[in-house]
C-alpha cells in the first residue's frame, strides 16, 4: 500500500532570468512501512523533494497525495496537522530550542497535539529513556553532545507517533560512533513499523536503507530495491479526544505558559520592551492623582467660602464703576428673603474700614456687620468663645468676633483674647470669639478681618441704614440655579428693576470642577501620547523578537504549529507585556504618591480606583493593537524559510 505518492511534481525557485527548476517532473511512490534513502550531491534537489514530502514546502506544479489524499487541496492549518499527526523531523542541525530542557522539546509536537502535560512528559520520559537519556532529561540542549542532541530530536519526531520519519542527513554533523548509533535507532524504528525517508550524501548511510534513489539535477536517475522487508504496524499512539471548548482553554494556557517562558528567558528584553509602558502608565495615573487632589483642595477652599451661598450685590456685575453709589439694597429685602421656604437663612452684610486700636497697636481692618447667621452660611467654626446672638443685633451689642490674623497680629502674647476691648473708628468693641484660622482663597485669608452685628455697624460706627449686600444660604435639597432664578424675581419686583447682581458659589464651583475636569483630561491625554509611544516601542520589539525567533517558528510549525497557534503565543507575550508594564506603572505611581504625600502636608496625591482600572485596561489593549502585527507576521511565515533561519 503506497502511502506516498508524487506525480509530475516540479519545482521552482525565482521569477524571469532567475527562475531555477529545481524538481524536474518526479514520479515517486513509497510504500507504508518502507526504508527509502534519498540519495545525491548537494544542490541535486533531494532536500527539496524532502521538504515537499514534509509539508513543509509546496511543489510549483503536480500531485501529492498521503494516503490517497490530495495535499494540494489542503490549506495551511490542516498541513500543520499533518505535520503534527504524520511526520516526525530529524535534522542535521537537531533543530531543538534552547531554552527548553531535553524532556520538554522532546515533548513539544504534543503540546500541539493537545496532550496534557502530565501525559506528555510521562510520554517524552519514556521516549528519551528508551534512547538512553534518561540522565539528561532536565539538560538543555548546549548541555548535551551532538549525539545526544540527536537522540532527543528522534525522541521530539516520535512524540506523536511518528508514522514518517523524515531524517535529512541525521549523522551529517555527528562523529562515526555518534552516526553509527543514531543510524541503528533509524533502522530500530524501521523495524517497529515506522516508514523512514533518509536523505543523504553519503552512500555508506544509504546502503542501509531497504531502497536507494538516486537523484541529479533535480531529477531520479536510479531507483534501487535493496531488499523487500517492509514493517508494518500502528504507531500513532492514543490521544484522548477533546471537546472544542477544551481544545481552546487548553491551546490558551498552553499559549500563556510558553509566553510566561519566554519573557522570563529574556528578561532584559522584556524590560526594555516595556519600559515605555511603565512610564505611560505611570505619568497618566500620577497625573489624574494629581488632578484629583488639585479639585479637591479648590473645592475645600470653595466651599470654606460658605455651601450652597449666594451673594447679592449692588450693581449690574464686577467692574460696574456706579455700584458704589447704588444703595438700594435693605436689611428689608434679607429679611424677607430669610422667610422664603427655599433658603435656610439670610443675612445682610456691611462693610467698613477704618483704624483698629488697641494698646499701642494701631492698624488697619476691615469690620463687617453680619448677621448671627452669617458664620453658619460662609461655614466659619468659631476657635475660642462664641458668636453673637439675635437678641445682641437686635440691641445694636457692642460686641465683635476676630480672626486669626487679627488674634495674631495683636494678641500675640494672649492666646485667649475673649474679653478684651478694641476701638474700631473710636467706638469701643468688646471681643466675644475668635475663629479658626481661615484656608480659603482670596484677600480675606491674608487681612485681619473683624465682624459685629450688623445693626452696630449700621447705627453705631457708620451712622447709615444702608448695607453693602445680601448673603443667603439655600437649602440642600434645592437646585442653587432654581434658587437664584427665584431670588432673582423677588428682589426684581421689590426693587422695581433688577439692580443687583448674584455670585452663585455652587455655579463657581461647577465651573471649576469642569475646568479641572477638562485640565485633567487634557494632561492625561498628553500622557496617553506616551502610553502609544510605549505601544509603538512594543511592536517595534516584537518584531524584532519575530526575527530573532524565525528559527524557533520553523521548528515550531515544522513540529505540528498552526498559524492560530504561533499567532495567540506572540499575541499574548505582547499582551503579558503590557500588562505587567502596567502593573508595574501603577506600582510605580503609587510609589511616586506615598513619596509625595509623605514630604507634602499640606497637599497629597488622591488616586482613583477608576483611573487605575482604565490604565490597565489601556495597557492590555495596547497589547492587542500593537502585538497583533508582529505575532501576525510570525504566524504567516512559511516554515522552510523559517527553518532556514540563523
């Protein structure tokens, strides 16, 4: 029974005036169970020809079937199957990996065939031990003697079965005792049912085979039948069937533990190869903790201003030169917006500058005569005493309340200054609390400021019913624009017209969590720029490992590798890649923020959970666009050029 036949089968290499005929119309038949040596001299064609039985070349013109089945008509994964399940490769070279041990490349056309590792090292142990190696079964290959290293590629082409044992000069590179031994495993194997295809040059290696043919030129110029033993016997060994899920879940993993490898084989590269990743993600987290913390600090100092406040002021805005002389708001108007339902409470405000005095100090200050609800509605906390009461605006109290500043500037030696008397314009004010020293942005934060009822400084210090403006402050669960659209119609009709103006706090605030909101979405966008520069360092790496690695792919689809295969191992290694680098840059960044944070007090990055998670997920899908191309062309490289590789 012929399990190979060629027919008609040519080949050529090169296009015009450089086209080389390689295979000159070869019609060969080889039975199943047969010792076949090709023999010629080099550049004869017979390496061709064997590669071209192989699969692992294709005939430019011509029939080639296996087992009555047309090869031609397959396409490149059912080759890579049959490469896997047929044939079994020994190399003159040995073609083994590097970086694997003896009993995992001896084991690796199993990974393709989807063998557990369990059973496929308990396979590849006793494959190796059988050929007298089973003290070298974790050595890797620059460990081992040309022999040796021959004897676990014949191990590797047995993995699977091995029903064709493909040999291209298997002794070329050994010594005589090397080549005689490897020689009588061949014939071993023949014995045992094996069908053996030999090429060689040397006609001492041939005349052990069963039949000789001769090629020349690219053609058979002698077919020779030595003898007529022909061994057969089913050497494909069992593999247990898997559903389609399992095969998947399986290929995966398998594809991740080869990555893991290969990044921890090359663990510089790696490095490199992520290096931009680390900053990228790095920048954009530390960037966005820095945003984060930024807001957060203007909008404490915001809301120190006083929550859910509007002021109302004379005139028709900021700038506006006749506002000073506009003196139509009242203490009428606060109180009757103090009764609407909407706001929590209302107070008016004046505001007076003049001489503070007070022993030998004489300075100037600002006092403002509020209302008792005042420290409620700009959120002042009162450090020492109190604040004054309604009954004291009611009774125009000389009393007044002091910053810090104030507390500072004057009573620097008494640090309780309840109880002591000022003279503000040379009207007597008695202290009665001092507040909590004030963070929020603005002049007042830096002056010494000075507040009474505003009934004192009405009638008592400026001898004028007139205030300087109106402060209220809006209940929580009402809108602060619905709230000043309303405010806004009140006064209007009280007024006649509308001759004031509203600073909402709640609007300053949303501008300002918008304006950071855009700031951090601008420099996080400049720090994604280094994010895809990172990816762009990736590919270029990639493809740089694709062809230092092109060797390793030929024997990889040479051994039974699909294109699905070589593609989702590159795939992930670029994906492992990046995301380790963004683990790495979000390690970092948080590093670099407990640093900060340590040394800065009165300011420290605030991370978010949020931009984290999308750092990562950026890596990981810079890991997708950018390995896609280098593990895309490995995938589609043809496995003889690939072999042919240094």
């Amino acid at each position: 029974m012929n399990i190979i036949e060629l027919k008609n089968i040519n080949k050529f290499y090169g296009e015009g005036n450089n086209r080389v005929h390689v295979l000159k119309n070869i019609d060969l038949c080889i039975e199943k169970g047969d010792f076949v040596a090709i023999i010629g001299q080099s550049g004869s064609g017979k390496s061709t020809m064997m590669n071209i039985i192989g699969c692992l070349d294709v005939p430019s013109s011509g029939s080639y079937k296996i087992n009555g089945v047309e090869v031609g008509q397959m396409d490149k994964d059912q080759l890579a199957e049959l490469r896997c399940k047929t044939f079994g490769f020994i190399f003159q070279r040995y073609n083994l990996l590097s970086n694997l041990k003896a009993v995992d490349n001896a084991a690796l056309p199993a990974v393709y065939m989807g063998l557990d590792a369990k059973m496929r090292r308990r396979r590849s142990i006793k494959l190796l031990r059988s050929l007298e190696l089973g003290d070298r079964l974790n050595n890797k290959p620059n460990e081992l003697s040309g022999g040796q290293q021959q004897r676990v590629s014949i191990a590797r082409a047995l993995m699977n079965g091995g029903e064709i044992i493909l040999a291209d000069e298997p002794t070329g590179a050994l010594d005589s005792k090397s080549g005689e031994r490897v020689m009588e495993i061949i014939k071993d194997l023949h014995q045992q049912g094996h069908t053996i295809i030999l090429v060689t040059h040397d006609s001492h290696i041939a005349a052990q085979a069963s039949r000789i043919i001769e090629i020349k030129d690219g053609e058979i110029v002698a077919d020779t039948r030595k003898s007529s033993q022909i061994y057969t016997s089913d050497v494909t060994p069992e593999c247990p069937r898997k559903s389609r899920w399992d095969t998947l879940k399986y290929s995966f993993i398998e594809s991740l533990g080869m990555s893991v490898y290969a990044i921890l084989s090359n663990k510089m590269r790696s490095l490199l190869t992520m290096l931009g990743i680390i900053i990228g993600i790095a920048s954009v987290v530390s960037v966005v903790a820095l945003g984060n913390a930024t807001q957060q600090k203007i909008m404490e100092q915001i809301n120190s201003m006083g929550t859910n406040t509007i002021d109302i002021m004379p005139g028709t805005g900021f700038g506006d030169r006749r506002s000073g002389r506009i003196k139509t708001l009242k203490v009428s108007d606060s109180d009757y917006l103090g009764k609407m339902s909407f706001i929590d409470n209302a107070t008016p405000n004046v505001s007076i500058s003049g001489n503070l005095v007070y022993g030998n100090y004489t300075l100037t200050a600002t006092l403002r005569g509020v209302g008792s609800q005042y420290f409620d509605v700009k959120g002042k906390k009162i450090a020492q005493g109190r604040i004054f009461t309604d009954e004291e605006v009611r009774n125009i109290s000389s009393v007044v309340v002091i910053d810090d500043n104030t507390r500072k500037e004057i009573f620097e030696n008494n640090p309780n200054p309840v109880g002591e008397i000022l003279i503000f314009n040379k009207k007597p004010l008695k202290i009665i609390g001092v507040t909590e020293p004030d963070n929020s942005p603005g002049p007042m934060s830096e002056t010494m400021n000075l507040w009474t009822p505003y009934t004192t400084a009405m009638y008592k210090i400026n001898g004028s019913n007139d205030i300087n403006s109106i402060t209220v402050k809006v209940s929580d669960n009402i809108n602060s624009q619905v709230a000043e659209e309303s405010i806004e119609n009140v006064l209007t009709t009280l007024h006649g017209k509308k001759d004031f103006f509203m600073i909402n706090t709640d609007s300053i605030k949303q501008t300002v969590e918008t304006t950071t909101n855009m700031m951090k979405l601008l420099i996080a966008g400049i720090a994604v720029i280094s994010l895809i520069v990172g990816g762009i360092g990736v590919m270029n790496i990639m493809l740089v490992s694709v062809t230092e690695r092109t060797r390793e792919i030929g024997i990889r689809m040479a051994i039974g590798a699909k294109q699905a295969d070589i593609l989702q191992q590159f795939l992930i290694e670029a994906i492992l890649i990046c995301i380790l680098g963004g683990f790495i840059g979000v390690m970092l960044s948080l590093f670099i923020g407990w640093a900060f944070n340590t040394f800065s007090e009165d300011f420290g990055m605030i991370f978010s959970t949020t931009s984290i998670i999308l750092a990562l997920g950026c890596s990981t899908a810079i890991g997708i666009i950018f390995g896609y191309m280098p593990a895309r062309n490995a995938s589609n490289l043809n496995p003889i050029d690939a072999l042919a590789s240094e």
